[in-house]
C-alpha cells in the first residue's frame, strides 16, 4: 500500500453539496473516485455508474441449479435405483419440481452473495484503514487522482471551489501540513472535524 | 400516525453514536441476569440432547400411536418464528414498506437464530442424531438416496437453503454496519475483530451501487424460499391420510399462523430491547403498532381457518374427522390445550382493535406473549391431538410430556434468548446505514454544526 499513486480527497458533510462537487468533478474532466457513508440514490446517475450487473448471473444459476437439482433427481429416482413408491412413475417431475426449486434458489443465493463480495471487492482484512473514520459514519469523501498536468494544488484549488469542507493530500508531497504525517500506531478517537486526523491513511487507492 | 422519516431533525453521527453505544461498554444488570437465567436454561437442552444420546429415544415422551410429539410442534413453532423475520426483511423489502428499516436487522436475527433452534429438533427427532446425513443424497455404497417423492426429503432441502439463505442475507446487510462499528472501535482487539468482519468495507459509489443490487436480489430468492419452506412443511402434514391434517388449507394457515405467531415473539423482543439499549427513538412505538396490525390481520386469518376447519368436518360427513374437531379436541383429554389456543389465538388478540392497546406497551407485550403461547399450542393441537386419534379407533392413544421433553422446549428458549442476547452486543441491532438513507435525506450540515 506504501507506493499509492497521488490523489486528493475533498471530505463532505453535506449530501446535497457532495452531489453536486461530484456532478462537477466529473463535468471538468477528473476521475471522481466518491465515498459515502450509506447509500446515495441518484449518485450512480451523477458519476455515471453502471447499473449493477449482477442479476442476469444470479438469475442463470438459479435456473442451472433449478435443472442440476432435476437431474439429482432424475439420476437416483429413475436411474440409479429406481423403487416404486406408491405406483408413482420413476420420474415424477412434479413432486421433483420443490427440491429442484430449493437448489436453484439456494444455488442463487450463494452465487449473488460471492458475486456482491467480489464486485464490492471484500475481503476480510484485519487492519482496514480509511481516510478518516468519520467516511464511515456521516463524511461524505470525493477522491480526486492527480494525473498528468494536473498538481494537487490545482485539485484542492478546485476542491475547495467546490465548497468542501476539509482537504487531505495524498501520496505526493501535499501541501504543507495537509498529509505526509506517518500513520500512528493505534489511536483512534473520533476527531470533530474530518479529514484532521491525517495519520489515517490507505484503503483509498486499493484498485 | 408518524412515520420514522417524520422524526425531528437527527444528525448521522448521533444516529450512529446511538446505536453502537451498546457494543462499547459493559451492559447493565438486567442483561446479566437475562443472559445467566438464558444460559441455565440453554444448559437443559443440552444435557437432554446428552441424555437422549446416551438412551435413546425412549426418553421422551413420543410413542406410538403419536409418533410426532413435543419435537416437531416445538421445530415448526420456531420456524414459524423465523418465518416472520423473514417477511419483514424481504417481503415488506419488495413491498417498499421504508418502516421496516428500524426493526429489519433485529427481526431477521431472530430469524437466523430461530431458524438453528429449529434445525435441530427434526436432527433430535430422527432418533440416531449421529447419523443425520443419511438425510442428504451422497454417494454411498448402497446405492441408497432419499426418497425425492416425499415432503420429508423436500424439508429437508427446504430447511437447509432457507436456514443458508437467511444467515448470508443477514451478514450482507451487516457489512457496512460492520464497517461504521470498526471505524469507532477504541480498543485495538475490538477494531481488529470488526475490521475482519467488515470485509474492508469502504463505502465506494459503485460497491453501494452492486450492494444494494444483491440486497434486493436476496429479498426476491428469499421470499419464494420462506413461502415455500413453510408450505413444504404444510404439505408435509396434509398428503398423511390423518384426519386432522389432510386439508388443502394447510399451506397458507401454516404460513399466515407463523407470521402471526413470529411477529409475537418480534414484539416481545424488540419491547423491552428498545429500553435496555435506548433506541426508543429508532424503534418507535409507530413500529410496534404497525406489526400489531400485521399480527391482527394474520391472527384473524387464523381465526377464519380455525371455523373453516370445523366447518370442513362437519360437511364431509367423515366420522372421523367429524370426531376429531367436534368431539376430541374441544371435549377431549387435551381440551385444555384446545381451548388455551382459541383464548391465546382468538379471543385475546382482539384487542388489537383498539388503539389505545396497541400502543400500550405493557398491553401489547402481554398479548405477544399470550400469541406466542397460543402458536406453540396450535401446532401441539395440529400435529400431536390429530394422531392421537386418526381414522384406525383400535390404534387411538395417549401422550404426555416426560421430564426431558420440558427440558427440550424451556432448553430451546434458553439457547433461543443466549443467543439473541449475545447478538444485541456485538452487532449493531438496527440497520445503520440503510436508516441514515432513509432519515437524512435532507442537508444535515446544519445540525452537525450545532454538534460540534
């Protein structure tokens, strides 16, 4: 995580305004990277995110699991063993049609959860640092990555422009007194105003 | 009637203080002595389960003729429980009821602990516990499977992928809650636990955008899941030839029979966990009454099913079923069981109609409790009254409870109330950030400046 490429973070208290920073951010051309404490309904829209992908695989496996439970059912009611139960046909796919039903849905609903882990890239990680501790609680984050031609003086420039209430400086030599400050080893107390306790660092830039 | 999103105005940080409060300090006495008197109990159920092991089935009280005892009335008792969590966390979810938010985390863990306490009763009940994965179809020397055409196996497969969908559909909900508790945690050792449970959760626009996709995805399989698992165990009960079960009705009694009964025992948790952990603000008096309603609206379908059934008796002319219905359960030696369900089921939640009552707390948690013994006695009435005395007179019998199965149903209590108490301590009982979305739609700059 040391060699993290350079960005600025623009931290926000107010929903509406970080909407808008975001709206902009990616009006002037930046790469707007945006964090949000719970979710925002309309950002997607706003940064232009896809809708998730993830129905149609979830939907496929159901029905796959749907036929792999069919043909379980198949294979040892009529294949092989078949045992006449109550003068039934071997293959009596009606009363097939529940534990075929259960092992799509079951089938469905691990693939949607391994699909959630992967595409929110979760993993467990027994020392997660954010930002700042509040990115989590009620501080809304608009991470900007400085690219070619660009300085992070420009970014927080236009940052604050933007009406953020506070800035950090990452990864390259920020301005004075803004990051660069070498993590602590433990503390972790709420500070009042957020982005102030610049000792929290990585978990921004892991992709 | 106020909704939550009509609260005064509420910061996110004194949301989040509010609500993870209780994870970082000691809790008060009332949960020691809960937990302890929880514990003592879950002890009963274990050494039962240890004596039963040792003995054998012959412990309890189920015999011939009534082979389906205290084991199964108390297993679909508390899938029943289950069953209600899951309807306000999917169902009322497709529904876009927004109030279910402030009580959805706390009902669904009852569901997920409820669901394990029931797991484990059909593993008691098939008499050599060791053995139970002869229940699942595996490869096997014998060539043996399980029998696909009978409603014991689809229970079986019902149970497992409702019981796994559940548990993961919770955790997914818990990781951005996770997330907020890790980032406040003081001690090292807590920050450590939560930030592995937190998967590294950073709250990025896009990992919202695919979470809230699978959240709703997990309501739409969890909802044909839990309809179906309770109808599978319905139909379990009406293809047996006893009168007394071979109604069509079953499917949707059993389920409207478990929303109410579940939402009892919703409403006797969230009552008294709101005071213990301050959350009256979040939880309101509003939730509480809205799932009265809930359990009014089910409890006279259960009402109207009970007269149906009676009605079904007396007009097929069968004197057995006629005798089952008219002459033995309301006359016969566990007519005390018989009418304590119509009392509990019928005549007491009727005063649900009344306003004041539903939002007298004292009142509503009398009559969930009163529900909640009512549904453990109309399953017994359902399962254990009807093979008693099926359709074969010279096979009519008896049965009474014996030691160890009072040890298995106050046990089942026991680890039920361990559990739950255990779970309002390490994870955050309302669902943190699906409640900002919903309470702080608005600029809450302002506020926060006043905060500090």
């Amino acid at each position: 995580m040391a060699d993290a490429a350079p960005f600025v973070a623009g931290f926000y208290l107010d929903q509406e305004r970080f909407v808008s920073a975001c709206a902009a951010a990616r009006k002037a051309g930046h790469q707007p990277i945006a964090f949000t404490p719970w979710p925002v309904h309309g950002l997607e829209h706003v940064l232009g995110i896809k809708r998730s992908f993830i129905g149609r695989p979830v939907l496929a496996i159901i029905l796959i699991g749907f036929a792999i439970g069919m043909h379980m059912e198949w294979f040892t009611m009529a294949q092989d063993w078949p045992l006449n139960v109550g003068g039934k046909p071997y293959f009596a796919w009606p009363t097939f049609l529940v534990v075929a039903l259960e092992t799509g849905l079951l089938f469905g609903a691990l693939t949607n959860f391994a699909l959630a882990f992967h595409t929110c890239k979760l993993m467990p990680d027994p020392d997660t640092r954010l930002l700042n501790d509040r990115m989590t609680d009620d501080t809304f984050t608009l991470v900007l990555p400085v690219r070619a031609g660009e300085t992070a003086e420009s970014l927080s420039a236009w940052l604050r422009a933007n009406r953020c209430e506070d800035i950090d400086v990452r990864g390259a030599g920020g301005p004075a007194g803004a990051a660069a400050v070498p993590p602590a080893p433990s503390s972790t107390t709420t500070t009042g105003e957020p982005g102030t306790d610049a000792h929290r660092h990585e978990g921004v830039t892991h992709d | 009637m106020s909704a939550p999103h009509d609260l005064p105005p509420l910061t996110a940080k004194q949301l989040t203080d509010d609500v993870t409060a209780p994870l970082f300090k000691l809790p008060n006495l009332i949960w020691f002595h809960g937990f302890g008197l929880a514990q003592m109990l879950a002890v009963l159920l274990f050494v039962a389960i240890g004596c039963y092991c040792v003995e054998g089935y012959g412990i309890f009280g189920t015999n011939q003729p009534v082979n389906w005892g205290n084991d199964i009335t108390t297993y679909i008792f508390w899938i029943g429980i289950a069953v209600a969590g899951t309807l306000v966390s999917a169902i009322l979810f497709l529904f876009r009821q927004k109030w279910r938010t402030a009580i959805n985390r706390s009902t669904e863990g009852m569901t997920v602990m409820a669901i394990q306490i029931a797991g484990l009763f059909p593993l008691i009940h098939t008499g050599r516990p060791w053995v139970d994965f002869w229940l699942l179809p595996y490869a096997n020397d014998r060539h043996l499977w399980p029998n696909f055409k009978s409603p014991i196996v689809w229970d079986v497969f019902a149970l497992t992928a409702y019981a796994l969908c559940s548990i993961i559909f919770w955790y997914l909900g818990l990781v951005p809650d996770f997330a907020t508790v890790r980032d406040r945690a003081t001690r090292p050792w807590q920050r450590r636990i939560y930030s592995v449970l937190a998967m590294g959760w950073r709250g990025r626009a896009e990992d919202w955008n695919h979470f809230e996709r699978a959240y709703a995805q997990f309501a739409w399989i969890s909802t044909p899941l839990v309809l179906g698992m309770h109808s599978t165990i319905a139909i379990l009960a009406a293809v047996g030839k006893v009168s007394g079960w071979h109604t069509t009705i079953f499917a949707p009694y059993f389920v409207s029979g478990a929303i109410f009964g579940g939402l009892a025992m919703a409403i006797v948790l969230l009552v008294p966990m709101r005071s213990m952990l301050k959350l009256e603000r979040y939880i309101t008096v509003d939730h509480l009454e809205r799932l009265a309603k809930v359990m009014l609206a089910t409890g006279l379908l259960v009402a109207y099913v009970y007269v149906m059934e009676f009605f079904a008796a007396w007009y097929t002319e069968s004197p057995y079923e006629k005798h089952q219905f008219l002459v033995f359960r309301p006359t016969g030696e566990w007519a005390w069981g018989f009418w304590t369900m119509m009392t509990c089921n019928v005549a007491i939640p009727q005063l649900l109609w009344f306003k004041a009552v539903r939002r007298n707390l004292v009142a509503l948690f009398v009559i969930a409790i009163a529900v909640n013994v009512g549904m453990w006695f109309e399953r017994f009435v359902i399962i254990a009254l009807s093979v008693m005395h099926d359709a074969l007179p010279s096979t009519w019998g008896h049965y009474a409870f014996t030691g160890f199965d009072w040890m298995i149903l106050a046990g089942s209590f026991g680890l039920f109330f361990t559990m739950i108490l255990v779970f309002v301590r390490v994870a955050p009982v309302v669902s943190i950030a699906e409640l900002k979305a919903l309470l702080l739609r608005r600029s809450h700059r302002k506020e926060e400046a006043d905060h500090g």
